[in-house]
C-alpha cells in the first residue's frame, strides 16, 4: 500500500468511526413516564430494566416533583392505584396530581399500564354493591384504554407493544399474523396477550420461533382454551 492509499484508508477509517459514534449518541428510544405515589424498589425496577431501556428513555413522575412531559411521552405506568384514584380518573374528578398525570395520559391516547398487583380495589371482591359499583369503574377505564398487568408479565408487554422491527436484530420481530388456522407469532417472548389474540382469530394453534420463551400464564392460557403452541 502506497502512501496515498494509506491517507485514504486512514481516512474512511476515521470517518467510519465517527459516524458510529454519531449515530450512537443519537437517543431515538421511545419515552416511558412511571407514576407512583411514593418511591419503592419495585417501581424502581421498571426504571432500571435492561430489557425496558433497550426500547425506552425511563422517566420517574415523582423525582422530577411531577414536572413531567405526558404530552411528549409514549407510554406511562401507573404503580398504587388506589380506589380513590379509580374512582376520581373514571368520574373525571382529577384533582390530585397523580390523578391528573394519569387522566391526561388516557386523554392524548397515551398506552397507559397499571400493576395488577398494586391496585388496592383488586383485594376486595365484586360481590357486594359497592364492590360491584367500583369494578364498574375500573372496567370502564380499560375500555378507555387502561391495561392492568401483572408484575411477571409487565416488561414483555410493555416491549411487545412498541418493539416491533426497527432495524435492531435484538428486539425487532414481525408483527403477528394470521396464516390459514394457525397464528404466526415470531416474538422473542410469548405473553398470554399473544395468547388471547391467537384465540380471537379463531387459530388452534400459535406458531412461534424455536428458541423463543412462553410465559407461564401463556401456557396456562393455551392449555385452558385448547390451543396448540408449536416451536417451528
């Protein structure tokens, strides 16, 4: 190699490099805001997901005095929901700044989780009419969009949701489709949500990759409803 040719491959080489790191320092992850009521190691988890910051820039509603940006978000969890909470966000009564964060969340179309785990009302049963009056409210915000999840399933649905293919090889997969009576899912990770999608096209039987995880309440759910899930 000449001297001239030397320069030039010094030079791609430097440009290559830089242009790595540019693209690198670029952010395009999406914007996740947790809502909680007081801090606690397991809202604290969700902030520190390897799994959740591959997709996600994590905000914590409470550390920024609740000067937070729901507008500029794309996703929101929300950890302690009270049944005053309830009552307040499907009453549209928001007087309280948790409540408002939240309300405005499900006002802009925001995909807003709640922790099933957390949500006081779910102690209590639906027997009595009081009981029944406040399920009525907490089923009428998951028709306005408020998805209530378990701890164990919380990342992957929260990934699932918005991690489809965009050119990273780690996380990206195709969207799930309809092939004949079979349901082809090619996630990394297989939730009874995907469960639940396969049984509404009327598929017997979910597709997915070999090396791919099924979730417990998946396998629960397919065994209930009599659906096949076959490792191709």
């Amino acid at each position: 190699m000449d001297y001239n040719e030397m320069v030039q491959e010094i030079v791609s080489r430097v440009a290559a490099y830089l242009e790595k790191d540019l693209a690198e320092g670029e952010d395009n992850r999406k914007k996740l805001i947790i809502l909680t009521h007081e801090h606690g190691d397991i809202c604290h988890k969700g902030l520190e997901s390897p799994k959740i910051n591959e997709c996600f820039k994590t905000e914590c509603a409470l550390l920024s005095d609740f000067q937070c940006d729901v507008s500029s978000c794309d996703a929101m969890v929300l950890y302690g929901l009270s049944n005053s909470d309830i009552a307040r966000l499907a009453s549209g009564v928001c007087d309280t700044v948790y409540t408002r964060i939240a309300s405005k969340a499900l006002l802009l179309g925001k995909k807003v989780w709640a922790v099933k785990e957390e949500i006081e009302l779910l102690q209590y049963c639906s027997d009595q009419p009081y009981g029944k009056m406040m399920y009525d409210k907490l089923n009428l915000l998951t028709d306005m969009g408020l998805t209530i999840c378990s701890y164990e399933e919380l990342e992957d649905s929260i990934v699932n949701t918005f991690c489809y293919c965009e050119g990273n090889t780690e996380t990206c997969y195709e969207k799930p489709k309809k092939q004949g009576g079979d349901y082809v899912c090619a996630k990394r990770v297989v939730t009874e949500k995907d469960l639940v999608a396969a049984r509404s096209e009327g598929a017997s039987r979910l597709l997915t990759g070999e090396k791919a995880i099924i979730t417990d309440l998946a396998r629960e759910f397919a065994k209930e409803h009599g659906i096949e899930i076959v490792k191709t």
